[in-house]
C-alpha cells in the first residue's frame, strides 16, 4: 500500500476514484479543495488501484490555535479489513503534527462500530458524548 498527499495537480487522481465517495466528485470541487490552504487529502493505492481516501481540514482559533479536522475517511468495499482506514486516519494525525496542529478530531455517529475501531485502532479517544446541529440553507441543492 502507498499512501500519498495529494495536491492541486493531483484533481485526475480524485475524479478517477469516484466509487470511494459518497457522490462523484466534480473537477471544480476538487480542484478548489486541493487549492484550499490547510486542505488535505491523503489516498491510498494498492497496486496503483485508489484504495481509500481521508481528508482534513486545519480549523485556527484566536485563543486555541490551530487543530485538524479529520473531515472524512472512505475505503472501497473490496479493500477494507485489511488496515486501510487505520493507515490513512494514522497518516493524517502524523501530518497534523508536521503542520504544527495541537490535536485532531472527528465525529461519528454512536452506532458506526466500523468507524469507532478504525478510529480508536489510529489511536483516537472518545472525550465526549456529543450532539451535532446543522445548518442548510433554504433551496440549496446538497447534491
């Protein structure tokens, strides 16, 4: 398995993979993501064939500093059990700690015991039970 950061150069290489996302990724989506400072997306091949992605985003804060987001992690289906997600979610923590991030943090759903072991296997704790609450704007289309 390789692991690799992609960059802005790199849109090809997402847009190829669609099966590891929740929709198919637009070139345009794509492309501002990786153009995006403090963006990441690391994506795993296995015999050159796209295995599982994770993406990150650095969230700054004027009294906390700068922490890292780990915004989602997929692994195609005929790849998983096999270590992937641990490796990826692993990869990204490493770079949190290269781009100076004083931790990482994700949310999961209580119930996703596929997560909550990838999760916990990279070395994640639970520190909270929490509640997430969102926003959409009225008439906006969410694909």
């Amino acid at each position: 398995m390789d692991i690799r950061r992609l960059g802005p150069d790199d849109v090809d290489a997402v847009l190829a993979a669609p099966e590891l996302f929740d929709n198919p990724p637009t070139a345009e989506w794509t492309r501002r993501f990786l153009d995006s400072p403090g963006h990441h997306l690391l994506m795993a091949f296995v015999d050159a064939t796209a295995a599982g992605f994770v993406t990150g985003v650095e969230l700054t804060h004027p009294d906390k500093g700068t922490e890292l987001f780990l915004y989602e992690l997929g692994v195609d289906e005929g790849y998983r059990r096999r270590g992937i997600g641990r490796a990826l979610v692993s990869a990204l923590a490493d770079l949190a700690v290269e781009r100076g991030c004083y931790g990482m943090w994700v949310l999961t759903d209580a119930d996703n015991e596929a997560a909550l072991g990838t999760y916990r296997g990279a070395g994640g704790s639970q520190e909270s039970p929490n509640v997430m609450l969102t926003w959409e704007r009225p008439g906006a289309a969410s694909r």
